[in-house]
C-alpha cells in the first residue's frame, strides 16, 4: 500500500456516525489494549466486544505471529491482521493504524466468512456490512464458482455415467457384431436353407443353401413371397393355408411341406419360421430355416409302405385279395394311380390282379393288359423276370420295349415300376405300378420293393402251406369218418347172414319135428347165408390186403381171352335163369398178357355178376374185350336200371349199394372196391357211363404189357 | 441467460413431472445441453424454448408456466445456492425490496455477463408499493409476478400483485401494483 499522501489528511476527517457506518467492524484500543470504541456490526458478532474490555479478553491475534504489545501492533501497522473472537471463532481480517497522538491503535476489518452461509448464521445481513466491504460479495462470488463446480462435477457424473454406458454399449455392440458376423456366416453356410422375409413375407435375403436346394438365387428372390414361386400341384393347400394364417397374425411355425425347385423337381422341407421384433414388439421379419427331409420322408414312406403290406398280407385270407390289398397300400402310400401283378403260368406271365382308386378311369388300358402276356425278357412285367430284379422306367410311352405303350399313353400312364415275386426263391410273378407323371428312377424305393417282393412271396408261401394243410386235415377227417362208416357197415353187413343163419338154426332145433321138406328148405337157407358170409369175408380179406398193398399180385403171361371166357361160362347158368342174353365181342387176336390171372378172374367176374345180377330178366348183357392205345379195354354193358348220376362217383367205394327200390340191395358191396383196387394196381382207369331206366356201361383201360416183350413173363 | 435459469426450469419441471418429461422436453425444444451450468451465460432463446415445450409437453399455457416458474425460482432455486444473498437482502418484504437495486447490483458483479432486468419501486408505504420493471426481454411479465408471489411466501406475507401498466400493451415498462399485509398472516 502506498503511503497516504499526509497533505490530503486533514480534508478526509469523518464525523464519528459517518466513521461508524463505513466502518461497522473497527474497534480500538489504548495503549493498554483495552477496548475504547467498537463499530455497530462487530457488536452484533461479537457482543463481548464493548469499550473497557481488554482485547486478548475479547480477541487473540491469530496471525502475524508474535508477543502481543501495544508496540509490536503499532510496529506492524504494514501487516494484515487476522483477529479470533475467543467466543464465537468469527475471525476478523483488517489492519492496525496508530492514530495521531500515537495514544490510539484503530483496527479496520471485517468478519472473514469461507461459506456465504455463515453470514446469516452469525445473524448478519447485507446492512451489517459497509456498502464498500467486498466480503458479501465475493462470498457470493465464491458461492456462484462452487456452484458451477458442483454444475461441472454434476456434468462429469453424467458424461461419466454415459462414457460407462456407451463403454458397455460399444462392448454389447462389439458382442452383437461378432455373434452377427458369426450367425451370418452360419447361416450363410449352413447345408439348411435359410431365408428372411420383410413383415410381409417378401424376401429379403437368402443363403447359399437355399440356392443349393431350390436352384432360385438371391437376386431371382428378393421382393418375392418364397410360398409363391415353391409351392406346386403336390402342395397341401391346408398346409399353405395355415402357414398364412400364422404369417398374418405375426406368429411363427413349424410346417413339413412340398416344395419344388426351379427344375420342377419336388422336394420335402421341414419349415421352421419365427418372426423378428423391433423394440415396439412390431413384426419387422421372419425368418425361416429349411431343412431338406426328403431322404427321411422316403424313408419314412419306405417304411410305412412296408408295414402296410404286411398288415394288408395278415389281414388277407386269400391269395388274390392278399395281392389286391398290396396293390391298393402301394399305390395310395405313393399316390400312383393303378397296380397290377402277373403270375407265372404255364411259362407266360399272364394278368392275375389289378386295382386302382375309384376316382382312376384305365379301362382301356386294364382290359389291355388283360388281354396280354408275356415271355421272358418282353414288356415291363417281362423284363423283370428275366433280370429278377426291380426296374423302373420314367416314361413307359417312350420306352421302346413296352408293348403296351400306346393305350398307356391314351390313358395318360406315365411313369412306371415294378418288382418279381419270388416264392421260396422260385419266381412266382411281378407287381407293376403306373403314375400319371414322368417319374424319376427312385433307387432307394425300388431297393424297398425288393423287401416287399420278399412279402409277398412269403404270404404266398404261407397261403400254399395253409391249403395243403387244410386239404390234409380234411383228407384225414374224410379217411376217419370213412374207417367209422366201414366198421359200422361191416358190422350190419356180417350180423346180417349170421342173424339169418342163427334163426333158422335155432328154428330147426325148437322143431325137430317138423317137415323134412320144411327143413331141407331151411337148411338150404342157413347154407347159403354161410356161404354169403363166407364171400363176405373173403372180399373183406381180398380188398383189405389189396388197399394196404400186401396182396402179391403173381404177374405171368395170361391169356385173357381164356379168363372172360372162363367168366362168361361161370356167369351162364345165373343169366340163362334170368332169361337175360349175353352177347360177347371178345377180340380175337389178343396176345397173352403180363399179369395175375387171378386179379383179372376177379376183374372180370364182377363186372360181369354185377350187370346179370341188377338187370332185370330179359335183360341183355354185353361184354367186349380189345387191345387198343397200349392198354386191355374192357367195356361191360347191361340194360339194367342204369345208376343216377348224383351216386355214380359212390359206386367204387366200400359197401355203397346203389338204392333202388324196386331192386332189392344184393352183393357185398365191395366187388367194385376190389376192381378198382386191382385197375389202379396196373396204372389203369375204370370209368362208368350210365343213365337210369337205360343201364350202364363200365370202361376198363389196364395198360398191361404184352407178355412177350417182358422177358419176367416169358 | 445465464445457466440457473435453465437449471431452475429443469429442476420445476423434474419436481412436479419426473425427468423423463424434462428429457421429453428438452428434446420437443431442439436442446442438447446436457447439464447447464449456473454461471454460464446461455442464449436467451433456450429458455424460451423450454418454456413453449413444456407448455406443449405438459398442456399449460406459457404464462402459466412463467407465473410457476417465478414462484419456484424464488422459493427453491434462489434458495439453494443463493438463500444467504437472499436472506441478507432483507429480513422482510419491505426490507427486500429497499435493497432490490443494491440486489441487482450485486448479481451483476458476480455474474458480469447478466443483462440483468431493472426494478425501481416508486409510492412505497408500509403495506403497498409501485414495482417498475424494466427488461429488454418481452413476455417475461408473469413470471415477475411469480417472483412476487415467491417473495410473499417467502417471507410469510401475504401478497396481492396487480398489472397496471403493461408493455405489451404499449406502456414503457411493466408497472405492477403490490400490497401485503402483517408478516405471517396466511
């Protein structure tokens, strides 16, 4: 401070309330530091600060530092003065000034305040203060910078607290693009297909994989609905219909579906579609996956179709149905619209079953392929016997070994397969299917077929067992009944005669009296029954031993001319009773033959008993004997009742007697058994022709060997 | 203006409607300013357009908002960094407003940047006074009668402002009529 110029003193003199008001804080002292005056304001801090009072009672001089002396403050008047009111800690910033007189020491200061607060805290207010005291105001002063600093810390926090945030976003942004970049490459690589749609489904992008699969690219795509240019005839509407529905509610799905590719080739996608959102929740995208499952589809179809023919195989009972239900599960799990199989017969594959669903109209072509058949190696059907494998062709009109191909193309058969059927490893026939479509050869299907071939083959196996099982059984249960039929008719037929013989006998014995005429004549009776009884037995034994084979059948050279001859005479003396007329025709040049004379005997003479027998007197009998086709003909004729038709396959078998009712049952019932026993023995047939009221005829053939030429019958 | 201005518009508005409305508002008014500083000077037009956003934002007419805002101004922002200015600048209404020049004067020195308005008070009685305003900012006469009413209740004194003369309406300045009664009355 510059020392105040002494000659301008005298014009500054102040009259005390004018000191007072521009000094409010001063105070002084004397020379021995007792307070004489104080200034308004420092009372109002300070209220111990009152004239009389000594200023260390009041104050302490806080700085400069030194021994506190009337002397020492007036020889620092240069320095500034910071004073501490002992009672409150106001502190008082100012300067010493020796009055004139140098009696006086007056201090000039006021209260020094760090926090604008405290002002009014010490009950102090703007009058306290002299107009030209800054204090107030650069506590304001003060005030406004920590303000703005508390502004500029507030800011820091802020820019902090979005330099974190955008710290983290950078990091989640960096997160994003990686995990992006790597989900772009995924899905850019991925074998699956990939597509992404606008809100309204029209393309976006797609991946490498869709182009693999569909053919389209990307630039063919984009701004396009991808359900539009895939979608084709096989399609199901239903499935487009709810994939739509999802679509314009915002809702993803999850659809198998048939689509084709730009080739027109059709394919299956498992479609597994989700919408994107934006934060607002709105459908910005869809995205799709698309997985080709055509190869499990198949398989799946493969599969099925194998389970179904064999359900359709268990369920048949027959042969043919089996075969038709085969067809019909072939063609509706492939949607192919007919099936037919060829069956190996007499070396030609001929028509055996067809099927097609009601709604296919082949008339044409089923009544042509009736009408076919087929060598080895010829038309569809052939040239799967011949490489016993399937086959397939894609276009059976362009095929040059289709004999069918022109009524194929009238009917609009296009595509066609088949395979052989083989029954325990022997060909039995060949399945073939049309589709109205030009069909791609299908490796894997045809591979499928060979299993159901083998299906088939067995149920047909199983069928053939079955039969011959069920023809055994009813064999055996015909053998059976017909044992029981014959025991209960042997029975009758021996308990006849020998009730007969029994009666008379015990007749005879009651009455030994009686008539010897009467007795003859019973006599007679019992002998004859006996002797009944007793051919009766014989034809038994005869026929028994014939069946089972262990008749000896003594085969030397016979002349069979001699054997009728010999009959014809033992039959006379019965016919010649009769009044009945044989007329012979016995060739005359036959040579001697290889056989048992015996057999023949017996051949003959039931025949020829037989037809004097039933035929009424006066009756005409006829015998012829030739040689001709290699075998002995035999042919007995008689102008009996003749046999009706429903009985005459009964007449060779064991004690069946044709009923009549005018003639009474006669003979054993088991001549004709035994000639057939004996024609069957020598490979040859005995056959009847006969008409009632007419008579009958009986064709013999026996295929005997002339004597001469078998050197055992020489 | 200078920042606490912005800053007092801000913090009103937070009070009563959270911040999202101030951010909404803030960004209504083309704002970037992420925190004001009170001691910086800003353009006037800020301001300005704060108070039509939040006239738009909130449904309230810009006078209405300025009247607020006086009231808000004098009883929260004034107080919160500058109470002890405030309260030294008088012990009661009347008082305050004796040294409302010496007031100004003051707030200029620490914010020399200020264009400060100029108050003159003219008939004063125990109980009423004429209050001259003069500012080179048009449309502010609400929110001097928000100040006003701010310092009635401030000091516990009842206050009735009346417009006399208006400058929109072709006076050279506003002139508003106060009167009060006994402190502490409600």
């Amino acid at each position: 401070m510059n020392p105040a110029d002494p000659s301008a003193a005298p014009h500054l003199g102040l009259m005390p309330e004018q000191f007072a008001e521009v000094f409010p804080f001063h105070l002084a002292v004397d020379r021995n530091l007792t307070l004489v005056q104080t200034g308004q304001s420092l009372r109002r801090v300070c209220p111990d600060a009152v004239p009389g009072a000594g200023l260390d009672q009041v104050f302490r001089v806080v700085r400069p530092e030194g021994e506190v002396s009337y002397k020492w403050l007036a020889d620092n008047q240069r320095e500034l003065f910071l004073l501490a009111h002992l009672a409150s800690g106001v502190q008082l910033r100012g300067q010493f000034m020796l009055l004139p007189g140098e009696q006086t020491l007056l201090f000039l200061g006021s209260p020094w305040f760090t926090e604008s607060t405290e002002i009014a805290e010490r009950g102090l207010g703007f009058e306290d203060f002299a107009i030209h005291d800054p204090v107030v105001d650069l506590l304001q002063l003060f005030q406004a910078q920590k303000m703005a600093l508390g502004d500029a810390k507030k800011l820091l926090a802020k820019l902090t607290a979005q330099r974190t945030e955008l710290r983290a976003a950078n990091e989640r942004l960096h997160r994003q693009e990686a995990e992006t970049h790597k989900l772009a490459l995924i899905a850019a690589r991925t074998d699956n297909a990939v597509v992404l749609t606008d809100a309204e489904g029209k393309t976006e992008w797609v991946n490498e994989g869709f182009t693999r699969l569909t053919s389209y690219t990307l630039e063919e795509m984009l701004g396009k609905k991808p359900g539009a240019v895939l979608r084709g005839p096989g399609t199901d509407p239903e499935t487009v219909r709810r994939i739509s529905e999802r679509l314009r509610q915002g809702k993803g799905f999850s659809e198998e579906i048939l689509n084709y590719a730009k080739d027109g080739r059709s394919y299956w996608l498992a479609v597994e579609a989700q919408p994107i959102h934006d934060e607002q929740g709105r459908v910005t995208n869809f995205m799709a996956i698309e997985l080709d499952i055509t190869a499990r589809r198949a398989a799946q179809q493969r599969l099925a179709i194998q389970f179904d023919v064999s359900r359709a195989l268990l369920e048949a009972e027959f042969q043919a149905e089996g075969i038709r239900s085969v067809i019909e599960t072939i063609c509706v799990n492939l949607g192919w619209q007919i099936g037919q199989a060829w069956r190996l017969t007499e070396g030609r594959l001929r028509f055996f079953e067809v099927w097609h669903p009601p709604a296919v109209h082949v008339p044409l072509f089923v009544n042509a392929s009736r009408a076919f058949e087929f060598a080895e190696g010829v038309g569809l059907p052939g040239r799967i016997w011949a490489d016993a494998r399937p086959a397939w062709l894609s276009d059976v009109t362009t095929d040059a070994n289709f004999p069918r191909s022109a009524v194929a193309l009238r009917e609009g058969l296009r595509g066609a397969f088949g395979f052989p059927v083989f029954v325990h490893g022997v060909f039995w026939g060949v399945m073939e299917f049309f589709s109205r479509k030009i069909e791609q050869p299908d490796e894997m299907l045809l591979k499928a077929f060979t299993v159901v071939g083998n299906q088939i083959g067995q149920f047909i196996a199983r069928q053939k067992a079955e039969a011959a099982l069920r023809l055994a059984k009813e064999t055996a249960d015909t053998a059976n009944k017909a044992k029981t039929e014959f025991l209960a008719t042997i029975s009758h037929e021996l308990r006849t005669p020998l009730t007969s013989i029994r009666g008379f006998l015990q007749t005879l014995l009651s009455n030994l009296d009686m008539q010897p005429s009467t007795r003859q004549e019973f006599l007679g009776v019992v002998h004859d029954q006996s002797l009944r009884l007793s051919r009766l037995v014989d034809d038994l034994l005869d026929l028994s031993s014939l069946e089972s084979g262990r008749t000896k059948f003594n085969d030397e050279s016979v002349d069979v001319r001699q054997i009728a001859q010999t009959c014809l005479t033992e039959i006379g003396p019965l016919a010649r009773s009769k009044s009945q007329r044989i007329e012979a025709a016995l060739s005359g040049d036959l040579p001697n033959f290889c056989g048992d004379a015996i057999r023949l005997h017996s051949v003959f003479i039931n025949l020829m008993s037989n037809a004097v027998k039933f035929t009424p007197a006066g009756g005409t009998i006829r015998v012829a004997l030739h040689f001709r086709d290699d075998a002995l003909q035999i042919v007995v004729e008689d102008t009996g009742p003749g046999i009706p038709i429903d009985q005459q396959s009964m007449i060779f078998e064991k004690f069946h007697r044709v009923y009549r009712r005018e003639v009474p049952a006669a003979g054993t019932g088991l001549g004709l058994p035994i000639v057939k026993a004996i024609v069957e023995h020598y490979r040859g047939s005995i056959k009847v022709d006969s008409q009632v009221n007419r008579g009958s005829r009986f064709f013999v053939s026996l295929p005997l060997i002339p004597a001469q030429n078998l050197a055992a019958c020489e | 203006m200078y920042g606490m201005v912005n800053k007092a518009v801000e913090d009103m508005v937070c009070m009563h409607h959270g911040e999202a409305v101030w951010e909404q508002i803030k960004a209504k008014a083309g704002v970037e300013v992420e925190v004001f500083f009170g001691n910086e000077a800003y353009p006037d037009e800020i301001t300005y357009k704060l108070v039509a956003a939040g006239s738009e934002v909130l449904n309230l007419p810009p006078e209405e908002i300025l009247e607020a805002f006086g009231e808000h101004w004098v009883l929260r922002t004034a107080q919160q960094g500058y109470g002890s200015l405030m309260r030294a600048a008088g012990r009661s209404l009347p008082e305050f407003f004796a040294n409302l020049p010496n007031f100004h004067t003051r707030v200029s020195m620490i914010f020399p940047k200020l264009q400060p308005p100029r108050f003159k008070t003219s008939e004063v009685t125990d109980r009423s006074l004429k209050l001259h305003y003069f500012s080179h900012r048009p449309g502010l006469t609400p929110f001097v009668v928000g100040l006003l009413q701010g310092l009635g209740k401030m000091f516990k004194t009842p206050v009735k402002v009346q417009l006399l003369e208006s400058k929109a309406q072709g006076a050279d300045h506003d002139v508003f009529y106060a009167e009060w009664g006994p402190p502490g009355m409600p």
